[in-house]
C-alpha cells in the first residue's frame, strides 16, 4: 500500500518486515515451548543439564526469539515515527491503528517469552536443588532422581489442568455475557412489536368509529331530505287545492293559501333546524366514543 508523500512507501515496506519477523517469533515460541514441554531424563547426569527438557536448544530458540522481538520493537518505533508524518486524516489513522496493534501483538509476545524464562530459571534451580540432594544420597539417588522427575511431570500436569479450566471458565464467562446481550434485544424488539401493535389495534377502533358516523350521517341527511319533500309536497297540493276553491268563489281560501305558504316556509325552517340538531347530536356522541 503505497502512498505519496510521508513517507508512506518506506512505512508500509516496515509494516510487511514487522509481519514477517512477528510470524517467525511466534513460530520460535512455539518451538520453545515445545522443546521446554519434552520428557525430563531420569538420568543423574542429565538432570542439572536439561532443567525441564529444554536443554542447550532451548535456549538458543528463546535467544534466537528475544532478538526477532527486539527488530520488531525497533521497527515500531521507526513506524510511530513515521505515521505521524502523513497528511492525510484517514490513511494516518489507519496506520495508527496498525502500529498500535501490531506493538501489542509484540508486547504479548514479549510477555509470553519472559514467562517461559522465569519458567525454565525455576526448572533449573530446581534441578540444581535435586542434584545436590543427589549428591548427599547413599546409593538410590537413581530412584530418588526418577521420583522427582515424576513428581516435576505431576505438577507440570497439573498446572498445564488448571491452565486449561481457568481458559473454559473464561470462555463460559464470554458465552454467558453474549446471551445476556441477546436476551436485552429480544426484550426490546417484543417492546417494539407491542407498541405497534397497541397503535394498529387503536388505529383500526378509529377507522371503525368514523365509519359508523359516516352512515349514520348519511341515513340522517336522507331521512331529513325524505321528510321535508313529502311535507311539502302535502303543503303544496293543500295551497293548491286552497286557491283553486278561491277562484270558485270561496273567498276565505285567500286566507288559507296564505297560511299554507307560511307553514310552508316555517315546516322547513324546522326540518332543517332539527337535521343540524341531528348532526350536532351525532357528532357528539362520536367524540365521547372516541
């Protein structure tokens, strides 16, 4: 990945370096806890030597290791240095990410390494004490070596058991902490859910009310028209029935036609009086249901 300017083309050609020398250290450090993980001779020569298996190849590997470690440390340096330099915002903090955990990576190694030293120090004190004791024994320093090189292979056992249950435990610890946050989205997402459903549920109680208003309406608005053309049409056919007896010579008709004609224009200043009471009547009985 090349940039231009920053020196961008030298800090990726480091990065890849790094890489490389990360991946044979690991490898070496597998190698070296191979090598301390051998059978321990039972031989009363070979105790002080081997100290736990690892020998003069043990140690040659961890040596061989430190020195990968400490070119990667270096070349982080250089890198941290270098990232600083670049102009850009995105690539820059990138390559602080890169820098950063390719560091951590080394310091976890470096960590790993010190704790196999200490480890095989311990071993050879260790052997060294035993070798002593076998020196001050009268003829079964044979047997004692081999009972302590047994007892040695017990507790590395045991410590490589409780090693491995300390591991599942926190593997448990992490699989019980992802079900807890599952548990939390679940709940929220039924939370949602029946949300929505209470908001449909009362949309569909709305939508039934004005449904019923607007038949309701329309049944009262026909009704009214119905009423108020039959009574005229009755007030009507009395006028005219009313006039035609005047033009017979029934003069008290005049008065008649008159008073039609006004309870014509009063009956339908009623029906249209009580159509709105109706309406203001239907209206509110739909207001208090919803």
């Amino acid at each position: 990945m090349d940039f231009s300017g920053g020196g961008g083309a030298t800090l990726s050609e480091m990065y890849q370096s790094a890489r490389r020398l990360l991946l044979s250290a690991r490898d070496g450090v597998a190698r070296v806890e191979r090598l301390a993980s051998a059978p321990t001779s039972s031989s009363y020569s070979s105790a002080p030597l081997v100290g736990g298996g690892g020998g003069a190849g043990d140690s040659a590997a961890a040596e061989e290791v430190r020195r990968e470690v400490a070119q990667i440390q270096g070349l982080c340096a250089q890198m941290d240095r270098l990232w600083r330099s670049i102009p850009a915002k995105g690539q820059r903090d990138l390559w602080k990410r890169k820098v950063e955990q390719l560091s951590e990576e080394v310091d976890s190694l470096k960590e790993t390494l010190d704790r196999h030293s200490l480890r095989q120090k311990k071993r050879v004190l260790e052997a060294k004490e035993r070798a002593e004791l076998f020196e001050r024994a009268n003829g079964e320093s044979s047997h004692v070596l081999r009972i302590f090189d047994d007892e040695a292979q017990a507790m590395q056992s045991a410590r490589s058991s409780s090693r491995m249950l300390d591991e599942a435990y926190e593997t448990g610890v992490a699989i019980l902490h992802k079900y807890a946050d599952q548990r939390d989205r679940l709940k929220s997402a039924q939370r949602k859910a029946l949300d929505i459903l209470n908001t449909v549920g009362l949309s569909n109680s709305v939508l039934k009310l004005i449904e019923r208003r607007h038949r309701v309406d329309k049944w009262i608005a026909y009704a009214g028209m119905m009423i108020t053309v039959v009574c005229y049409k009755g007030f009507l056919w009395g006028g005219i029935k009313a006039a035609f007896l005047f033009q017979r010579g029934f003069p008290a008709c005049q008065y008649i036609c008159h008073y039609v004609y006004a309870d014509q224009i009063l009956f339908c200043m009623h029906i249209t009086i009580y159509i709105l009471h109706m309406y203001r009547k239907t209206d509110r009985v739909t207001v208090c249901g919803f």
